[in-house]
C-alpha cells in the first residue's frame, strides 16, 4: 500500500479513526440527496493510516460500510461546484 500523497510505502499501522471529543463521533462521506425527499446518502470511515514520510492521513470505509457504498455508488452525484 502506498501513501495517496507523496507515493510512500512508510504508512502507520491501521487505527480507529474519530473526529470529535464525544465517543461514536465518526468522519461521514456525504453525497447529495438522490431526490427531493430522500435522505442524503452517507457513510462512515471508522479506519485510517497515517504516512510517515508526509503525514496525510488516509481514512478507510469499514468492510460492511464499502459493501453499502458499493451497492449504491452508481446511483450517486458529485457535489455542485
């Protein structure tokens, strides 16, 4: 695996992954909403790996989170500029 970054092969060990102080606080990938009264479809990185050299930090989909995300991701849109 290498670091999406610089190209780096020097990543840390896998981690949990939280973006706040209060417990279950995850980083959520947010697409638009599919239709007008359909909720926004989203999905937590519970995982990362750091890189050693440049210090980005690689967030990963849980396996169950990937397979939800998978099924749907042809129906999904990009953000508006």
């Amino acid at each position: 695996m290498r670091c999406a970054i610089c190209g780096s092969q020097r990543l840390s060990p896998l981690g949990d992954l939280v973006s706040g102080e209060r417990w279950g606080e995850r980083l959520r990938l947010r697409f638009p909403r599919p239709g007008v009264l359909k909720p926004r479809p989203e999905f937590d990185a519970d995982y990362a790996r750091a890189c050693l050299d440049c210090g980005a930090l690689l967030p990963f989909l849980g396996e169950e989170v990937r397979r939800r995300l998978d099924a749907v991701a042809d129906t999904l849109r990009d953000l508006p500029n």
